[in-house]
C-alpha cells in the first residue's frame, strides 16, 4: 500500500484506482494462503 499512496500524493493514481489495486492485491493473496484466510475467519468471529 506504501506505492499506492505514494502515486496518489504524487499525482499518479486516484483514490479509486488505489483501491482496485487493494482489491486485486487482497484477492491475490487470499488465494494464495488459504490456511491464513481462515485463521483471519476464526480469529474474527472470537472477536464478535
């Protein structure tokens, strides 16, 4: 996320355009480590 804001204080990315790259980013990673996914999942719903 570092690059992201650094284009959008530069000049170089909206807002929007950071957050499809968060969301491509996110997406990337969750299919890449499925185990930490759920981990994320339980550890979510102990907080709740």
């Amino acid at each position: 996320m570092f690059v992201a804001s650094q284009k959008i204080l530069g000049g170089t990315m909206t807002g929007a355009q950071a957050g499809e790259l968060a969301h491509k980013v996110t997406d990337t990673w969750k299919k890449q480590n499925p185990d930490m996914v759920s981990n994320y999942k339980t550890w979510g719903q102990d907080l709740a």
